[in-house]
C-alpha cells in the first residue's frame, strides 16, 4: 500500500533498539497514578479488592503505587 510505497529504509536508524526498564517502571508508575477505577476494577478483584469499599480504596491507594499488584 502507501506506506510500503513511502518507506525508506536508509532513512531509519543502524542502532539497537534501547530498552529502558528504569524508564517502563517510571511510566507504568505514572500510568497508575491515574488510571480510572474503572480500568483498573477487574485487576483488583483478582488481588481480592472488590465490593463497595474498593473504588474509594484505589482512589486512596493508587497514587501511592509501583505495581498494580502493590494494591
């Protein structure tokens, strides 16, 4: 199609690919500072958070956490 058309691959980079797990960790932090409960309900029911006290627990809770699982 187009983009097979337009593609160039003397344009794209010789290096490796960089893998940060400093910087995934940094951004899944981030990403569950503020993810809705919604998004993050059906994970805390497999942690055993459930019921009407868990929205206003992750709410509580989740701008404190590395790891979902540290819920």
């Amino acid at each position: 199609g187009e983009l097979a058309e337009r593609f160039d691959p003397a344009a794209t980079s010789k290096s490796a690919a960089k893998f940060d797990p400093d910087e995934l960790f940094v951004l899944n932090r981030t990403l569950l500072h503020y993810m809705p409960f919604a998004e993050a309900q059906d994970r805390l029911i497999v942690l055993g958070v459930s019921g009407e006290q868990a929205e206003p627990f992750w709410l509580a809770v989740r701008g404190n956490l590395d790891r979902l699982a540290d819920a």
